[in-house]
C-alpha cells in the first residue's frame, strides 16, 4: 500500500497485514489513518 515508505502494508481480502520483518515503526500509518485502525507499539 503507497502509505509505507517500506512497503510493509499488503491489503489481503477486506483486511491489512503487516510484515513485521520489513516495518520500521515509523508510525506513518498510525498517524494518517482515518479511523485509527492501526497503532504501532514501539
Ligand atoms: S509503521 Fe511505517 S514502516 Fe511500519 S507499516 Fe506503518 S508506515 Fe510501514
């Protein structure tokens, strides 16, 4: 998804998966998600 500068978000179906390998806890998509549907736990 265009929201990862690494590329970690994949929409699957109706959900999103992170891969925790490739995530740098950036928080981007914490912060621009409309309904808050992600947090990143550092
Ligand atoms: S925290 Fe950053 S690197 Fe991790 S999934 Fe969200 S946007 Fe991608």
């Amino acid at each position: 998804m265009g929201v990862c500068p690494k590329g970690a978000l994949e929409l699957v179906e109706t959900w999103v998966e992170v891969d925790e390998n490739t995530c740098i806890t950036c928080g981007i998509c914490d912060r621009i998600c409309p309904v808050g549907a992600i947090e990143v736990m550092k």
